[in-house]
C-alpha cells in the first residue's frame, strides 16, 4: 500500500520532466501528502500530456460522492480489471501521480517506524494511477488512486506491497495506448516492482504520522 507521499520540487520541474502541453497548476512542495488532499496529476488529453491538480481518493462516478469509510487510494494491480469501481477508468483514464519519494511502516509493535523510500539521485519519478471524475448539481471532483503491487526485493524488507513506478520511456505507453495488452503489460510482472529504478530507503520521524507536519523534516534520516 502506498499511504503517504512527497513531492518537493517546484511547479516547473513538472513541465520539464514530463514535457507537459500548457501550464503547471499552483501548488505547494509537501512531504507529507495524504489522502483527501490535492495533488498535480499528469493524464492525457487528446495527443497531449497535460497537468492538474486532483483528489487523492478515487470517487466512482455512480456513487453518491465522498464517503471515509470507502478506502480508494490504492488499486491492486492484480485485481484492477475486475473492481466495479476501477475497470472503466484503467481501461480509459490512466494517469500519473509526480513524485520524489514515498513512506511505508514496517515492525510489529506499536507505533511502526517509517521509512523514506526514493529514488537513487533524488529524482521526480512517477507513480502509475488511475482517476475519475465525479459530479452532482453542485459540484465536480476528479479523484485518483495509486496502483500497487507486489513489493520488490528491496521493499520486502519493508512492506508486502509498493507502488507501480513508470519510467519516462514508457509515459506515451501508459497513458495513451488503446490496446489492452500494451498498458496492461506495464502493471504486470515485468514492470511492476520497479525494478528498473534504483531506489533506497532509511528511517525517519514518526512526525510523519500527523498529517499536522509538513516540512523537510519528515524526510530526514534518524
């Protein structure tokens, strides 16, 4: 599972890394995003990659809207084509989560310590999602969920599971293929635990835990 991210980098490093068509929407560098909080994603519009900011909770759009006890911010790449409420959207509005690191809880004991997983170098990387759009008289929301898999080696020493990562040579694939078998292929054994990138983790603070925190803190080692 992927429960809390950090994207630390300005709007800008956004347009370059993903060569993205128009503008970057404003937002704020956070270590410490978490579900229900706005993000920047990256999907496609006809040809193009284009950004904006969206839910961090995928919200189907036949329900009645947000509910907290419906937990949508994953998606199991090995289940993803058959739940209700992610089929249409990975077969139709894939996109892609920026980010330059991700935390996971590992121990038996209570509180579990975490742990800050990135990218060998420091580097945005991306995190293959899916997202949907909600509406009612009132209101719009687009909303997204992580796709996860089973972890790699690496992260075996952590967690069970992890996020599918997309490397740049493979954006175009993800988000615009309309064969099945080629975005399919990306979230399957071969791509899934990234092992194409050179990732490393260590311990940090269990400030991290409150959504209150928010800083370059939370990302230093113990």
């Amino acid at each position: 599972m992927c429960g809390r991210f950090t994207l630390g980098k300005e709007p800008d490093s956004l347009l370059d890394y993903f060569h993205l068509h128009g503008e970057v929407p404003d937002f704020d560098m956070s270590y410490n995003i978490a579900p229900t909080q706005m993000t920047p994603i990256v999907f496609c519009d006809q040809q193009y990659r284009v950004c904006e900011l969206m839910r961090w909770g995928l919200i189907p759009s036949w329900s009645k809207g947000p509910d907290a006890k419906f937990n949508m911010i994953n998606a199991r790449a090995e289940s993803i084509e058959q739940k209700p409420a992610y089929r249409e959207a990975f077969k139709q509005r894939r996109c892609l989560v920026p980010a330059d690191g991700f935390y996971e809880w590992s121990g038996q004991s209570k509180p579990k310590q975490p742990y800050y997983i990135y990218e060998e170098g420091r580097s945005l990387f991306a995190f293959a999602g899916i997202w949907e759009q909600w509406s009612s008289p009132a209101q719009s929301i687009n909303s997204f969920s992580i796709i996860t898999t089973a972890a790699n080696e690496l992260m075996q020493n952590i967690h069970q599971r992890m996020p599918v990562i997309i490397r740049p040579e493979r954006f175009d694939e993800w988000l615009f293929a309309d064969e099945v078998d080629r975005y399919k292929k990306l979230v399957g054994p071969d791509f899934t635990s990234g092992n194409d990138i050179r990732l490393a983790y260590y311990p940090v603070s269990n400030r991290v835990n409150s959504v209150k925190h928010d800083s370059a803190e939370l990302i230093k080692s113990l």
